[in-house]
C-alpha cells in the first residue's frame, strides 16, 4: 500500500499536539546532535530524529470539496479611482496559473490526485507598538515610506487575519482541514516585550489594549502637531492630509480601546525574524544600558532633519553600525530634542531566551502545541530552530536565519546547516518543507554571532545547495521581502524544489498564503498556493471606528501610504499558483 495518503483520510496521529523540539546545534567539536524528542522536550544525544504529527482541524463528513470563499481566488480588494487618496472596493479574483517550470503537469491530475497536507502561511505581521520612544519614525524627514500612517492599526488588522483563517473551511483546492498555521518572523516590529505579548494574544486569543505608556490616551508622532506625521484628530493640516487622508474624529482614541481576538482554532507554530531578533530589526543593542533605559523611560525623538535622517538611513541600510554604536550617540545628540511620554516597562526589549519563554507560557499555548514548535530544550541550547511532523508523509522544518551580530539580512551557522542536513537525512523517506524568515537572495549577512563567535556563518546560496541535495525537499516557505516572488531551483542532478516567498500583513496588500501539497499519482507533485486577505470588508467607512472598521481602514491606510510600493503582490505567477514537481 502507498504510504501517500489523504490527510483527511489518515487517522494515525493527526489529533496528537506534541511538537518536536529542534534543541540543538549539532557540536562543532564533538559533531555531536540533539535528537528530536516526540513528547517530552528533553535534549539527548545520539538519537534518531523521528517526528510526530502536528494536530489538524477535524476532516469534515461530507467528502471534500474545494473551499475558495474568503480567498482572493474569489475577490481581492481593488483600488477605486487612479489619483489622489483611493478607496477600495470589491475587485475580480485572482486566477491560479499552472507553472512548469520544474515538470511537466500531466492531464487529468485532478481526479487522480490525493492530498498530502494542508497549512497556511503569516509572515511579517509587525505588530507595532506605535508609542515606543525607540522608532525611527522621523526617518520620515528623508524617506517619506519609513513611517506609515496605519502603524497604529496592526493588532486590529492582524485579529482580522486570524479570522479570515478560522472561516477557511478547508483547503481552496483539495478541500483537506487544514493541518496548522505558521509565522515566518517578523512577528514584532521592534523587539518589544509589548509587541511579543500582543502578537501572542493575537495568535492565541485573548483581550488586547494596543496601548503603552499613558493608559488614559495616545502618545504619539500621531497627535505630535508635527505636519510631516498624519493627525487624524487634529486640525492640522499636515502633509498626509494635503495628500487627501482623512480628518477622523476618535481615531487614535479608538485605535488604543480594548479588542479581542478569538485566536487561531488549529495548531500554530512561529518563525522568528529579524525584527524579532533586534532592535528596530537591525541593531545588536541588548548590551547597551543607554538604549534600554530609552525604550522604557519618558523621552522620545520625533523629527530631525533630513540630512540627519538620511545619514541615519545610510548607515543602518549598509550596515555601517550593525551594534548600533553611532545610532546611541545620535540619540543622545539629540536628546534636548525629545519629547516627554509616559515611562513603560512593558517596552523593554527581549532576548531570544525571553522570546522563547513567551512561546512557553501555558498562557499563550491556544490551541497548541506547546511552546508553538519551541521547546525547553531550545532555552537549554540557545537555539531557536525545530522540525515537527506535518503529516504521515511530510515534515516541517522551521530555521532562525537572523543574524545576532546585527543587521537586517540573514544568514545560519554552520551547527544549524549540518543539524538541518542531518534532519533532512534522518527523515529521508518523508517529503520536507523548510520555513525561514529570509529568503535566499536576503542572507547575506555574514557577521559573527556574538553567542558564537567562532562558527561559520553560511549564506542563501549555501542553503540553497544544502536543499538541493535531499531529493524530497519539497518548498522553501519564506517572508522578508514583504513580496509575493515564487522561484523554482533544481541542481543539476535533476532534483528540484520551489521557493515560495510570501507578502506581508503590515504593507498592500495584506496577505497571507494557503499551501496544499498533493500526490498527482502520475509521477509528480502538485504544490497549491492561495493567497488570502483578513476578513475585513474591502469597502471602508469613515464612520465606523469598531474593531471590523479599523481592521478595515488598516488594508486602505496601506494602499494610500505614501511611497509604499505597488508591486508587492507580484505577478499572477507569483500569486494564486498550482506548482509542478518531479516525484522523488
């Protein structure tokens, strides 16, 4: 009998929450690994990796059916007008487009075909706690597109995108329940312990205040006075509503008001990136005291001049202070400058170990599994990479490509490659998708790991080659980009594998991606992408400042902020897509 099996149709393992823990690095001296434990988190030695299921959403009786409502094969939200402030609307649907690339698809597939597994795709949430002294919003002075007039909306937003999944009745082509949902970085925005619990909350369910500092209301760039920062409640007439952005009584008063989330209703497992990993996304500034005190004190720098922030923007894009040594003296450069708001400890900053522990936390557990992928014997190894068993036939393997030496572009060391070779070897008989934040092209970032100073950093190209040597890898699932760019890459030993690099929730379109792998039963392989907006209305209302309403102006902020770009949904190729592999 085929091992293949319908998802819906395999019993063995599918309910079972327990989560295999990547706990380590194999040793550089000894070579020594960390086996996958299948319950108990426990680092040991020695062991083969075996891997259990991760739980699915309960087959539904009735046979399967494609399940397309609510996706943007459906209707995707579609801008009205060309010029000025553009609202949106119900737009046409996108079509799927059969890519050959890597294989030839053969006819009649669809009724031979049995599906292996079914998940969905977040990537690059940045939930922003909008109020924290340590943004970079008076970048602004030298890149219109470095603050956003929605910032202040991403929990509504993200909350709305959890609904949207928990209405997915089933996957948009094979129709199988849905197995899991995962991150893939970029979770927070600025390394804030309030940003980690809210993105928690969002994922697990519970109530929200998107608020920090002062309880009772908005301290803010946004009720600044400043014209270069939109002032929805003001009067002034700032350079946004010159642009056509709306006057909007209540807004940031609305924006900060308790909401709920009804959490994820299946098993979710998280990614970290770099903004995760670093202040701002990009300083390896844990050390410094100046900084810290900063993110929790009373002071916080909202304008400078467009020379200084272009100089700032420099240094940061060409990594010209990776440890955020000049970043620290321009602060305090400017700190007569600063503004007063209310202290907050909740703003602190946190260390990978503190991320972990939150992913810990029975308070945040949801629907499972525990720890979301992370274990304790990620906390014992300092690591922060695992693999979990998908389902019967495929398995999952989750990487941390940030770069602790700062940064914003990734890379792995050379303990992470040879455990996730050795991974790939150990479940050679099971079909593999890799889950990073960054892309291939993106890690390039080679910096010393200040926890590891002596290992190897290995870049995309490296990885890439890795992956290509394991005939059943099946996709690179990936974000950073805020782009939808789908790649195909086969070696010359004619194995091959997709790289399927997803939009973000934070910058239009907003979307995040369904995946289905299927067994055509011909000889190859059929990956599905689908993409997916929140379940927001498309059409806004000035009027409403609910929960739903602002989930709803955070999608038309987005398309209206100004010098965002206007190709991140890709080309249709990238988009809704039925990806062809050779069977291995």
């Amino acid at each position: 009998m085929s091992r293949t099996r319908s998802v819906a149709g395999s019993g063995q393992g599918i309910h079972r929450r327990s989560v295999l823990a990547a706990t380590g690095a194999v040793a550089l001296s000894g070579g020594v690994g960390y086996a996958l434990r299948p319950s108990d988190s426990q680092a040991a030695a020695g062991e083969s990796t075996t891997a259990v299921a991760a739980s699915s959403r309960r087959a539904p009786a009735a046979p399967l059916a494609p399940y397309t409502k609510g996706t943007t094969v459906a209707s995707v939200a579609a801008p009205r007008g060309s010029s000025g402030y553009r609202r949106l609307g119900d737009g046409p649907g996108w079509q799927r487009v059969v890519r050959s690339d890597l294989a030839a698809p053969k006819s009649g597939r669809a009724g031979r075909r049995t599906a292996l597994a079914a998940f969905v795709q977040l990537t690059d949430l940045h939930i922003i706690d909008a109020q924290h002294p340590l943004r970079l919003e008076y970048l602004r002075s030298a890149d219109i597109h470095a603050w956003r007039p929605h910032e202040a909306l991403t929990v509504q937003g993200a909350i709305a995108l959890v609904e949207r999944i928990n209405a997915l009745r089933g996957a948009p082509v094979t129709g199988a329940p849905l197995h899991f949902a995962m991150t893939t970085g970029d979770n927070t925005d600025n390394n804030a312990k309030s940003e980690l619990d809210w993105f928690l909350k969002i994922m697990s369910g519970g109530r929200i205040t998107p608020n920090s500092g002062d309880p009772r209301q908005y301290e803010g760039v946004q009720n600044s006075g400043l014209k270069q920062y939109w002032q929805p409640d003001a009067a002034v007439r700032d350079s946004d509503k010159q642009a056509g952005f709306p006057h909007l009584d209540g807004f940031l008063k609305a924006a900060i008001r308790e909401v709920r989330s009804p959490g994820l209703n299946l098993p979710w497992y998280s990614t970290v990136g770099n903004h995760d990993t670093l202040p701002m996304g990009c300083y390896a500034s844990h050390g410094d005291s100046y900084l810290t005190e900063l993110a929790v004190g009373g002071k916080k720098l909202m304008n400078v001049t467009a020379a200084e922030a272009q100089q700032l923007q420099a240094q940061i894009k060409k990594a010209r202070d990776p440890q955020g040594v000049r970043y620290h003296d321009f602060l305090k450069s400017h700190a007569r400058s600063m503004r007063s708001v209310t202290p907050d400890e909740r703003r602190a900053p946190f260390t990978p170990a503190e991320y972990l522990q939150a992913h810990l936390d029975p308070a945040h557990r949801g629907l499972g599994p525990a720890g979301h992928g992370y274990s304790s014997a990620n906390l014992d190894a300092g690591t922060q990479y695992y693999a979990f068993r998908i389902s019967d036939d495929v398995i999952g393997i989750s990487l941390d490509t940030t770069d602790s030496g700062g940064h914003y572009e990734g890379s792995i060391g050379t303990a992470q490659l040879k455990w996730l070779d050795k991974t790939l070897r150990d479940n050679k008989d099971s079909y593999a998708v890799i889950f990073s934040h960054h892309t291939s092209k993106t890690m390039t970032n080679l910096r010393s790991d200040p926890a590891r100073p002596g290992e190897r950093r290995h870049n995309g190209q490296e990885v890439l080659a890795l992956l290509g040597s394991h005939p059943r890898v099946l996709a690179w699932v990936n974000g950073h980009i805020h782009k939808n760019v789908i790649t195909p890459h086969s070696t010359s030993g004619g194995r091959s594998f997709w790289e399927i690099s997803t939009a973000s929730h934070v910058d239009f379109p907003q979307l995040a991606r369904v995946i289905e792998l299927a067994d055509n039963k011909d000889g190859t392989i059929s990956l599905f992408t689908t993409l997916v907006e929140s379940s927001a209305p498309h059409r806004t209302d000035f009027s409403d400042l609910s929960q739903t309403g602002l989930a709803a102006l955070y999608r038309e902020l987005s398309l209206n902020a100004p010098g965002a770009s206007t190709s991140l949904g890709g080309d249709p190729k990238d988009r809704n897509t039925e990806l062809v592999l050779k069977k291995a």
